[in-house]
C-alpha cells in the first residue's frame, strides 16, 4: 500500500502552491517563502492555536480560519493579505501589547524578537490605552541556566510543549485564566539537560539564558555554520561571534541529526575556545624548562628529536595517541605522518560520559567515529588500554600526545608513572598542564572554531566546520603542524589544504572515498546508510 500523502494544490493569494494533503496550511505557506506572521507555531511542536496570529480567510468559510491548525487540502483557495485579515492581525498584536513592559532597550531579544517586527510590520503605531500595565515579577531565577520575565510573556505556550513534548520534563506551565495568566515553573526549577531551548522557542524575551543576559546586542553578531563539538552526536550550530570572541551558540536546523534543539552542555561548550589557559605558542624543553619558541623552532626540534629517537630505536618504538577532537582531514594527516614513521601503536583517548535517548551521545567529542573510518585505530577502547601496557613493559619508549583528554583519562600516578619510562613525548593540545615538564616539544592544539574541515558524527554523517576566529598570522593549526613534520621527516613538500586531502583519502581507499567533498551540504552526507560502526 502506498502512504505517501496526496499532493494538493493551494492557491493563496492568486499564486498556485504544491503541498502533501494534511500538512498545516501555515507550514506550507512558509515553505513557499510566504512570510506569515505568527507566535505560537513551531514546526517541531503539537499545533496550540492559541495566538490567533496567523489567521487568513478561506473562500467558502464565513470566519478567519487560523491557518496552522488548517489541513491543506486540494482546491483551498486562500487570501493573507486583504483588509479583513490585516485588520484581525493588528488587533492579535495590540491585544499582545497591552501589557508589555516595552522593556525592549534593556531586553536581550531586541533584534530578533518576533513582537518588536510584527508590530512594526503588522501592529498599530500607538496605544489607545490608559489603563496602567499589569505588573509581574521580573528577572526570575528559574534555573541554574535561565531567567523568567513574566511581563514580557505573550503566552504562546511554546515553552511549556517544549518541555512536555520534546524534553519531556515539564517544569513549566501556565497558571490562573484571563488577565491573570502567567508563565510558572511548578514545583521544580527549569534545570533539564535542554532547558537553554526554551530561549530559542520564546517568540519574545521572556525566556533568557543567564549565559548572554545582557552580554551584547544581537545585531552586531556574526553567524557561522558549524557542529557542535561537545558529543559525537554532530547537533547543527551557528556560531556566533562579534570582535573575534564567541559569544553564544545557537542550534541550527538540520532534521536528521538535532532537529532545532541543542543541549546545555554543548551550547556552553563554546567556552573552552577562550580560556585563558590556552597555549599560545609552542614550547620546548630548554634548561630543564619549557619555553616558547616560533613555530618554525618547534617544528625543527621535534622533526630532530623523532627522527634522532628513531634511528636509535626504530619506529617500532613509537606509539601515538589520535585526538577525536581533529578533524577527519587533520587526522588523515596525522594518520600519514604516523605510517611513515612507521608507529608501532596507534590509539585513541575519547572522553565518555552521560547519554540519553535523544541527543546526547556518550563519546564526548565530535569526531570518534571519522577516527575509526579512517582505520587509525582498533579495539573496544581504541587500542588505549593496549597502547598503555606497552608503555608500561618498555616495548613504547616514545609516544606523540595528540589532544588533551589523554590526561584525563589516564591521569594521576599510571600517566606520571609512564611519562617518567619515555625516551621521547612530543604533545598537541590546548592547555598547558603540570604532565607536560617532560616533553621534548609541545605545540598548541586549535579549536572547531579555529579551522575548516569535517566531522563525522556517530551515524557515520560528515559535516563541515568552519573558521569563526582569527589567529595570529604565524599559527599552525594541528593540520599545519603535522605536515610541517612530514615534510622536514619524510623530505615531502605538502600543504594542508581541505581539497587535495579528500582526493588521497579517496585515492587511499578509507571510507570516505564512497564520498566526495562537494557532496557534503549544509545538512552533511553520510558516509554510507549501512556501515556496521555505530557504538555511541
Ligand atoms: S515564556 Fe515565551 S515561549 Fe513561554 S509562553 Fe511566554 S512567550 Fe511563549
Ligand atoms: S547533544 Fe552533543 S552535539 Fe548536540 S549539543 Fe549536546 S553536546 Fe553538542
């Protein structure tokens, strides 16, 4: 049988639209680019028709139909923009503005508030009231991550489907009828895993994360696409950044990965970009201390120190420890430096923590998965356990430390207990840290939001990141640094570029030859629809 839903045809507005039998008329319309004002509608959410915005007439029906609770059906013919309907609109909007606190100078959603631009658009230019402004509490701590300004609520009740439907936590509800309605947490705070999502959905600045209260106008914001790089679960995000700084992150819409939705812990994971503690230059061991260099100084001490370690040792000797925090391009690399030093062990440090059935994925990094298709590593544990007994026995006397969860996990006497039996440790990471007095060589890692290149998600699904920030005119990213490597160790004159990379892992025969990069969109492509490898 098929279930395909019929297409039927629309006319609105004199021009003919094409939509499946049953969708909501508001959907369709916006589908077609049409710009239908409302509130209370959110594709992800159950139809509440509450806010009477979207109200248009329907040839054959006496009444102003509200066009998200409206199947599309064949033959409707439609009008948004005739006197009736303009005037319904301007009387929703100035039924919404009775009450509100027109904070708008002092309120973080100025600029994207969808009150301030419909009644600009649609809304009357003057009050005819004279009656004071309800009063309602302000700026209430409602949770660890958000603040409540009742006054500013319109009502819409996206928040609270939200947190029935998509979190399904429940905090929030609306109290009391009539005038005397208002936004509430019940008897718990509004501390769910995605409780920042009820900002996104708030049409007005009722609904405000703590993170970017009164941080910084919205309009001089710079947005990016990218990938969240707190989970392997690769949610969608728009990056966005004012005067080289991050200032917040955003879901974007990607249907097959987050839907609209983020996690807290991945919207705040954008913080790590800018700490303090970040390394800023390389350094080498000099003296018996760590001091900064050039980059061109630490290149040449590390390709000295490898290559001096391995003619004593052999490449056997080596193991190198992978980061799931590269990229799929910047590991290739790394995977090619790695062969022709011939390592004897090669794995993975991925960081694990809690999971749920929805977004949240245990592998705490972005990229575990475009690791293990490129055949870098084996093994429940990606060979870490093994790569640290082989340390421990002697057989590994010199190891490269790519990323920072290696520590982490390993930490405390094993990790120093190691480190102190290694010939040779060279180290890539962000943060400086007390372990790293014995390396020969320490270059500074970059952030996702500091490169180009790609990230396969749990699901096998490649997407693209791209540079948001500035730096310095001299920096390698973890690209840069391995082929800088390469070619002083393997007399190779190499760039690292996104394109020629993509042709050798397709030249190679990794997974990523059943792809190409001009295929991978804003949405990403996956890799196949049936490979076997999805373990978080
Ligand atoms: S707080 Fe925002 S999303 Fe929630 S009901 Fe009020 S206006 Fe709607
Ligand atoms: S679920 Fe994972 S990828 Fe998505 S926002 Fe949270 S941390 Fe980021």
């Amino acid at each position: 049988m098929n279930n395909t839903p019929k297409v039927a045809r629309v006319i609105v507005d004199g021009r003919q639209l094409a939509a499946h039998e049953g969708t909501p008329l508001l959907q369709a319309m916006l589908d077609a680019g049409l710009d239908i004002p409302h509130y209370c509608y959110h594709p992800k959410l159950t139809i509440d028709g509450s806010c009477r915005l979207c109200q248009v007439r329907i040839e054959g029906i006496p009444k102003l139909q509200i066009s998200c609770n409206t199947p599309v059906r064949d033959g409707l013919v439609v009008h948004t923009e005739d006197a009736e309907v303009a005037l319904a609109r301007r009387g929703v909007l100035e039924l919404l503005l009775l009450n509100h606190p027109l904070d708008c100078p002092i309120c973080d959603k100025a600029g994207e508030c969808w009150l301030q631009n419909y009644a600009m658009r649609f809304g009357s230019r003057f009050s005819r009231t004279l009656e004071p402004r309800r009063k309602h509490a302000k700026r209430i701590d409602i949770g660890e991550r958000m603040l409540l300004d009742q006054e500013r609520c319109i009502l819409c009740r996206r928040c609270v489907r939200f947190c029935r439907e998509i979190s399904k936590t429940g905090e929030l509800a609306i109290f009391d009828l009539g005038e005397r309605a208002v936004l509430d947490i019940y008897d718990r705070r509004l501390d769910n895993d995605y409780s920042m999502c009820t900002a996104d959905v708030c049409p007005v600045g009722a609904l405000e994360t703590k993170d970017f209260h009164h941080k910084l106008r919205v309009w001089f914001l710079e947005e990016t696409a990218s990938i969240c790089p707190g989970c392997s679960n690769g949610c969608n995000i728009m990056v966005c950044s004012y005067k080289n700084r991050i200032w917040r992150l955003l879901p974007r819409r990607n249907d097959a990965v987050n839907d609209t939705w983020m996690c807290d812990d991945g919207r705040l994971s954008y913080k790590f970009v800018m700490e303090p503690e970040r390394l800023r230059a390389p350094l080498v061991h000099h003296d018996g201390k760590l001091q900064q260099v050039a980059w061109a100084e630490g290149l040449s001490r590390a390709a000295t120190a490898i290559s001096s370690f391995k003619q004593a040792n052999g490449g056997k000797a080596f193991g190198a420890v992978v980061s799931p925090h590269l990229t799929n391009e910047e590991n290739y690399r790394f995977g090619e430096l790695i062969a022709a030093l011939g390592v004897g062990r090669v794995a993975m440090a991925v960081r694990r923590g809690k999971s749920d059935d929805f977004l949240i994925k245990p592998d705490k990094a972005a990229n575990a998965r475009g690791v293990r298709e490129l055949g870098l590593v084996r093994g429940n544990d990606d060979g870490l356990e093994e790569l640290l007994n082989a340390c421990e026995s002697g057989e590994i006397k010199g190891l490269y430390l790519c990323g920072d969860d290696v520590f982490d996990l390993v930490g405390g006497e094993r990790f120093a207990r190691i480190i102190d039996r290694l010939d040779l440790l060279v180290i890539q990471a962000l943060k400086l840290r007390p372990e790293f007095g014995r390396a020969i060589v320490v270059f500074p890692s970059s952030t996702f939001a500091e490169k180009n290149g790609t990230f396969t998600n749990h699901a096998g699904r490649v997407q693209r990141i791209q540079r948001v920030l500035d730096l310095p005119a001299d920096w390698l990213n973890d690209g840069e640094i391995f082929t800088g490597l390469l070619n002083l160790l393997d007399s190779r004159q190499e760039h690292f570029e996104i394109a020629p990379i993509w042709e050798a892992m397709a030249r190679d025969g990794t997974a990523f030859a059943r792809l190409r990069l001009d295929e991978i969109g804003t949405g990403g492509a996956m890799l196949t629809a049936d490979l076997g490898i999805n373990r978080s």
